[in-house]
C-alpha cells in the first residue's frame, strides 16, 4: 500500500499508536455528551407532542418544528465538528 505522510504523521514510532492529548479526548467526550443530550431532549419534545392529543396545539407544532430545526442542525454540526478534530489531529507533526 502507499501511505503519504499526512496520514501517518499522527503514529508514533513506538508501535505505531495513535496520540491523543487529553484535550482532545475530552473535545470528543464533550461533543458526545451534547449530541447524545440534543438527540434524547429534541426527540422527547417531538414524541411527546406526536403521542398526546391535547398536546397538539399550535405552539407545540411551533415546538416541534423548533426541536426538529435543532436536531437537524445537531446532525449537521456534530459531523461536521468531528471531521474538523481528526483533521487538526492528523496535520499536527
């Protein structure tokens, strides 16, 4: 196989692992942690205004839509956020 240097510049000479700093760690962890919270809080939002009928007012359609806005926009951003931090981590020398 033919490897370029960009894409092995994050191993190290010591069995050829992969080296995160904590900062990093806690970037994914953190990001993780908003994603998953984004994900469950928008979705009960949704679920709850889809499954009881008195909750289907006009304002919690406006909800909704807000909560649908955010999840997508969560998808969009968190990708988006994790392709960023690998692309820093494998241009660091």
């Amino acid at each position: 196989m033919n490897f370029n240097a960009s894409a092995t510049s994050n191993l190290s000479s010591h069995g050829g692992e992969c080296q995160h700093g904590f900062g990093d760690v806690l970037k994914y962890l953190l990001f993780g942690v908003i994603f998953a919270l984004s994900l469950c809080g928008n979705g009960f939002v949704c679920w709850v205004v889809w499954r009881r009928q008195r909750m289907r007012t006009v304002m919690n359609y406006f909800l909704v839509n807000l909560a649908i806005d955010d999840l997508a926009f969560t998808l969009r951003c968190q990708s988006g956020c994790v392709y960023n931090f690998q692309r820093e981590i494998s241009l660091r020398v």
